[in-house]
C-alpha cells in the first residue's frame, strides 16, 4: 500500500463546505438588491481565502473554494448555460422522521449551449491560492434532466431526449477542455440521478413516467462518456454518487448493487466517490466490480450529522470493504459535502474542521 501523488488522495473530501455566516448574508443582501456584484465577490474571494487554510490546516491534497460562489451545487451551472431554466421538481427530499421538502431543479427552457466560461474563474482563484491541488467540482450531466424525468425538457425544443444529451454533452467537452487548459487536472462530477436510480421506489416512479429505468441508466452511461470523451489524458474526472444532501434530509435509499456492473466498468471515469455513511447505502458487495484501474473513495463520514465517528470504526468498515475489492484502490473521504446549497447542513464549522481532520488521521494509519 502507498500514498497516492495523483487525485483522488488516501484523504479527500467532495467539495462544498460551511458556508460562514457572513458569507451567507452577502447572499441574501444579493438577492434582495441590497448588495453589488463586485462586494459579494468580494466577501467570496475572502471567505474562500479562509476555507482554503482550513482545509490546509487539515492536511488535505485536494483543494475546493468549497463552492462558495454558488446558491447550490448546480445553480450556477444552469445560470451560466444557456437554455437551461428552473421548475418544480417531481420528487422531494425526506428524512427519517417523515418529514418532506419540495424542491426545484434544472429544467431545458430552449437549445442549450455553453455561450460563457462556467467555472473557469473558481478554479483559477483556488489555484492561484493554494499549494495543494486545486479540485474543480460541476453538477453531473443526469442532473441536468433526472428530477423531471419527462417533463424535463419544454415541448417544441428537441425532438428527442438524446437530441438534447448531444448539445449537453458538447457543453461539457468544452468547459471540461478549457479547465485543462487554465492547468485543472482534477474535476468531480456531482450526480444524484445514478444513486437514486438504486431505489426500487424511485425505479417505480420513473417506470410510471414511460421511462423504463434501465434504459435510462444505459442513457445516462452513454451521456457521462460523450461528456468525458476526449478529455486530455492529465485530467483525473470522479464521479460522486450522492442519494440528496440538504439541510440533513436525502433524496433516496438503496444499495449499488443494481447498477454495480454497468456503472463502475462502462463509465470512463477514474474514480467514484461512493456514500458509505449509513445502512441505506447497502452493503460493500457491489465493490467486486469495480476493475483494478479504478479508485474507490470511501464516503463513511457522515457530513450530515455532528457526531464525530471513532477513527477504530473507519478502519474496521475500510478493512470490511477491503474484502470485496483491492485496498490499495481505495481511499476515504466525507459521504458528500458540508453544504450543497447555502444554507448548509446542521452541523458547525467545528464539527467540519473535525471531521476533516479525522479522515485525514485515518488515512494515514490506514495507508502509511
């Protein structure tokens, strides 16, 4: 076993983090006018000076501004593209209480194309502030249609879902080109259409809409491979699989083993950063597939919830999954980030500073 000196690290973490308080009231003094472009962008480029010593201060390798420039992890995605708008989604965030959370989610007003830079400007300000390597995140290509499903797309627009998967695609190629050229080499995909897409409920609900599931699980392989497709061969691209992360609540439940096979061996990604934090991931079986050029990132701290996980546990559930797949293709890393939107999951910058260090830590009694 070895220390990895490419991305993902033995310690790596997803990206978003904590927004501090006053960074999230330059959001909503943004919002309602009450504050300029040029001094939220300010408030962001001093918040994001201060995450990145937090992370240092870890001892991370990867490096995020912890999307602090974004409302939510896709937001400014769908700002940026043109085409892409906001409705209503079909599905709702729970938690174990029963509780419910209506949410919007990206919806194709008109024929998409990538007409401005979308995040080459949080890479360079992480790059030009750090000695680590700077990670750049973007919400996945299935978010951009999953939550709703066939309505996702404005009538008249395309004639097919696939027509509209073309013209993502290209969006991505060419923001994912111009990254590599400003000198990114690690870039993380957010998706939560795969993950959910493991629930039988959510298969049941997509089956109702006309969609057979399966189908478009294999749409969806098909649609991340012409997004990765002739990437310069420097860039390391993870996938991070995530079952909704907001405010503590989630989107679904359910095991990988449903799409195992299909996901870790037809995907050209690097690596997949898989949430481990909870029962309702199932259980480390589906790992036996993945294929030995492959990396797996361990999500099995919990950034939903404060309690601080004993590093003993860690070991023994990396040992456990050590039975399904090579160790040295494993790493560890929080089950998603501290904060997929602004408001941030309920937990403290403490807890977070914690729970960084902790897999750090872990890490290194685990690797060496």
């Amino acid at each position: 076993m070895s220390l990895r000196t490419t991305p993902p690290f033995r310690a790596d973490h997803v990206g978003s983090l904590l927004r501090p308080k006053s960074l999230a009231e330059a959001f909503k003094k943004h919002r309602d006018g009450r504050l300029g472009d040029a001094a939220l962008r300010a408030e962001q480029d001093t918040a994001i000076r201060d995450v990145i010593r937090l992370q240092e201060d870890a001892g991370l390798q990867s490096i995020t501004d912890g999307e602090f420039r974004r409302v939510s992890y896709w937001a400014r995605f769908v700002e940026r593209v043109e085409g892409l708008d906001v409705k209503q989604a079909l599905f709702t965030f729970h938690d174990d209480h029963g509780h419910e959370q209506e949410f919007t989610a990206p919806h194709v007003a008109s024929k998409v194309r990538r007409s401005q830079a979308i995040a080459l400007d949080e890479f360079s300000f992480v790059r030009e502030h750090t000695s680590g390597t700077a990670k750049l995140t973007l919400p996945s290509p299935p978010s951009m249609h999953f939550w709703r499903l066939n309505k996702a797309i404005e009538p008249g627009t395309y004639e097919s879902v696939q027509d509209y998967f073309t013209d993502l695609a290209n969006v991505y190629r060419k923001e994912i080109a111009a990254l590599a050229k400003l000198g990114a080499t690690y870039i993380q995909l957010d998706d939560v259409p795969l993950a959910m897409l493991c629930d039988p409920a959510v298969r049941e609900r997509v089956q109702a809409s006309g969609t057979n599931p399966e189908e478009l699980m294999r749409s969806y392989v098909n649609l991340f491979n012409d997004c990765l497709r002739n990437r310069p061969g420097n860039v390391r691209v993870a996938i991070h699989l995530c079952r909704g992360n907001y405010k503590g609540h989630f989107l679904s439940e359910g095991g990988y083993g449903t799409i195992a096979e299909l996901l870790f061996n037809e995907i050209k990604a690097d690596a997949f950063f898989l949430e481990y934090d909870s029962p309702r991931s199932g259980d480390f079986q589906p790992l036996s597939h993945v294929p030995k050029d492959k990396i797996v990132v361990l999500g099995l701290v919990s950034s939903k919830t404060p309690e601080l996980e004993s590093s003993g546990e860690l070991r023994r559930r990396i040992d456990e999954a050590a039975g399904h797949i090579d160790i040295d293709q494993l790493c560890l890393s929080p089950q998603c980030g501290f904060a997929s939107t602004v408001g941030g999951n309920p937990i403290t910058e403490d807890d977070e500073r914690a729970k960084l260090s902790l897999i750090v830590e872990t890490a290194e009694q685990v690797w060496g």
